[in-house]
C-alpha cells in the first residue's frame, strides 16, 4: 500500500499558490481590473502571440487525461486515483459554480472594456465574453503543479512547475480572455480542491488498510 507523499514540496507549493492567488485579488481591488488588465496584457511580439495561443492549452480539461496517464503508467501510482479524480471533480465543481451561480455571465475583458482598442488580441484566438470568474485554466494547471509536488519525491518540480502554471495563468490575460482577478481565483481554487482532496485520499487508504486487516484475520 503505496502513500509515500511529498508533503514537504506540497507545503511550500501551496503557500506559494495561495500567495500569488491572494496578491492578484488585492492588486485587482486596488489598482482596479481593468487597469491591471490592460497593464498585462501587452504586445510582447509575434513569438509571445504564437507560444501563448498554443500554450494555454496546457490547462485545458483534456490535460487531466495525460495527467491520469502519466500517474498510472509512468508513476505507476494507481493508489494516488482518488486524490486525482477528487481534485478534478472539485475543481470542476468551484469554476462551475462560481461561473454560473456566484458570479453568472461576468463579463470577459472583450465585453468589459469599452474600448477595444485597447486590449491587445491574438489571430486566431476566438475570444469568449462571458462567464470570466475564476480562470478554469489557470485553476486546472495550479492543480497539475500542486499535485505532482505531492508525487513527485524531487524537489526540482516546485519551481519548474511553478513556472510552467504561471505561465499558463499568465496566457489568459495575454489572450485577453481572462482578468488578472479570474486569474487569482483560479489559483485559490486550485489549492482548496486539491487540499481536500488529501482527505478523501487519506479516507481510502484507512478503508484499505481496514480490508486488509480484516483479511488478515
């Protein structure tokens, strides 16, 4: 009965998480969202158009497919299942939720703004101009990184992996899809959904634990 977490990377990565999280929900409420918007979502070129149009895929919901994939056959940590599929069903929960029963049909950057000009958009990239709180993305890629600091025993992935999510949380705001705001509560959606979902693993493996003496008997 494998368990074997990295609590410690886990730990520093939440920390980190909900810090980031916390400092794009005060710099909203206090230099304004759409002000901090416009402040991020600059030109930074046609490399940066063509790399944040693709990248931004990386929190995409499909990726909990590849992430299940590399947990069962790569990691070989079938027992680690209920963590994952409990983490991707919160998270799924919260962003829907907030989407449309907390905050229903907020206005994306493209609906919000009145003037467009303004924003800076990528060819190709169709805009969405509803439903912006939270970011499911950037949520989705905080997950991925929160996680695989619990599973993975190296210590390399907390800032790799860090980098990796922010710039995922960063390619909303650069497409114009998303407010640095969506972006924050993304990131404190992430951590709730993968916090508890140390109880539900933990939960199973006291139930495994239990048949197993109960076999043993």
């Amino acid at each position: 009965m494998k368990q074997n977490l990295n609590y410690k990377s886990f730990k520093t990565g939440a920390v980190i998480t909900m810090l980031s999280g916390i400092i794009l929900l005060a710099a909203s409420f206090s230099i304004g969202k759409i002000p901090l918007f416009l402040m991020l979502n600059t030109n930074l070129g046609t490399f940066a158009d063509w790399f944040f149009h693709y990248y931004t895929n990386a929190g995409d919901g499909l990726v909990w497919i590849a992430v299940l994939l590399i947990v069962v056959f790569i990691l070989k940590r079938k027992d680690l299942l209920p963590l994952l599929i409990s983490s991707f069903i919160l998270v799924t929960i919260f962003t829907q939720i907030c989407k449309y029963i907390i905050v229903p049909d907020e206005p994306r950057p493209i609906k919000a703004i009145a003037d467009t000009s303004l924003i800076h958009t990528v060819p190709g990239v169709e805009l969405h101009t509803i439903s912006s709180f939270p970011s499911g993305h950037t949520a989705a890629a905080f997950a991925f990184y929160l996680l695989f600091c619990l599973m993975l025993p190296q210590s390399w992935w907390l800032i790799a992996g860090l980098i990796l999510a922010l710039l995922v949380g960063y390619s909303r705001v650069y497409l114009a899809q998303h407010f640095p705001v969506d972006v924050g509560a993304g990131m404190v959606v992430a951590f709730l959904s993968v916090w508890l979902s140390l109880f539900v693993q933990a939960y199973f493996v006291k139930r495994r634990a239990l048949k197993k003496a109960k076999a043993e008997i």
